[in-house]
C-alpha cells in the first residue's frame, strides 16, 4: 500500500524518494550475510523492505555476499551489483545512484539497522516533505547521537560522487541538515557480531511481544 503524504507537505516539495537499502558489505565476523539474519519470520532485508512500503521501488544493493542473498529478495525490490563493494558504503551509494533518476531524492537504509519500525521512516518522509528551502538531508536523531536511515535531496547527489565518505557529506554543513528527534535508540542499533545480533534478535522479541523459539 502506497503512504499517502500531505497536501501541504507535497506543495512545499515534491521530489521522488527511492530507498536505497544497504546490503553489500562483508559479514565475516558474524558468519553469514546480514540481509538474511532472521527477525521472526522475516530477515533484516525483508524488514527493511517493509519499512520503505509506500515510497518508490527500493533498490537493494548487494556485494560480498551476493550469491547467498539473491534468492531472497523479494521480487517488487530492484537488484544491483557493487563490484567494488571493498571500496565501503559510498561505493554502494553510487553503484545504486545510477540507476535512480537525477530528480528523485534517496533513502540510505543501511540492512543491519533490523529494530527500526515503518513509523520512523514515515516521520521522516513527512520531516522531508514539509521541510524548508536550503535543508537537504534529513536525519534522525536520539539522546544526541545520529542515525539512519537519512533522506537526501536530489540536490546534493553529486557530492557522492565526489567525497570519499558518506559521513563527508552528512556532516560537512550542519546547517543544511534537518535533525529529527526520535524517541528510539533503533536508528543507531546494528548488528555485527553474533553477540550483538543475539542482542538484537532479544530486543526485536520483547518489542513485537513474541516468543524466541527453543532449540
């Protein structure tokens, strides 16, 4: 279903926004790839998909482990390959640049970031919509620390392609950003390890009210 934002909102901005959905980098300090680590029963990519429902087509970009993690990507969701998926995550923003047009602004959705929830993606989709004139990124922010995932206006794509980080580009300018508090310390919780995706897996339970299965 697609979200439906407000009249006022789309008035003021009216960019295309396309998820980019992060998925390419290496998993090997938790031992299988991080799009398919399961959350009940869906994966971290499925979760990340159904938070971006509403916008346009996502685009998942894959890398290091791009065999495994194919066959489960559902069949709405476009599919590219990052050669250079060593290169870090700006080389996967741009691989997925490519193929979204030069109006459309993006979503950089990192895979791993599994406790996030569709309410948060939609607070800030409507933050981005109604924001003012000169604010070109909007990100999320808990108990003073940033997070993801973050919108970015067409405006700036070409600095992607010029900046060795992403983390240049974010926070070169404060003043063109537009920081939105949340009350979730999920736009910061990752999962790298099995330690911490044990930890998430717990925390993922205790917020949807399920029980883990037992071995």
């Amino acid at each position: 279903m697609r979200v439906h934002y407000s009249d006022a909102a789309l008035r003021i901005h009216h960019e295309e926004i396309v998820p980019i959905i992060l998925a390419a980098g290496s998993s090997k300090h938790l031992g299988f790839p991080k799009a398919l680590a399961k959350f009940g029963r869906k994966s971290a990519l499925r979760l990340a998909v159904h938070n971006c429902a509403g916008l346009s087509r996502a685009i998942v970009v894959l890398g290091s482990d791009a065999r495994k993690v194919r066959p489960a990507v559902p069949k709405r969701v476009r599919v590219v390959f990052n050669q250079r998926w060593r290169e870090g995550q700006i080389s996967s923003i741009r691989c997925a640049l490519r193929h979204i047009p030069a109006s459309a602004a993006f979503i950089i959705y990192p895979v791993d970031h599994c406790l996030l929830r569709k309410r948060t993606v939609q607070a800030l989709v409507r933050a981005f919509y109604g924001r003012e004139n000169g604010k070109v990124i909007v990100t999320p922010e808990h108990k003073g620390r940033l997070g993801h995932p973050i919108i970015v206006a067409s405006a700036i794509r070409r600095e992607f392609f010029a900046e060795e980080t992403a983390r240049d580009i974010v926070y070169r300018d404060p003043g063109r950003n537009l920081v939105i508090p949340t009350r979730t310390s999920t736009i910061y919780e990752d999962f790298d390890t099995p330690e911490t995706y044990r930890r998430r897996v717990r925390k993922f339970f205790a917020a949807h009210r399920l029980k883990p299965k037992r071995d």
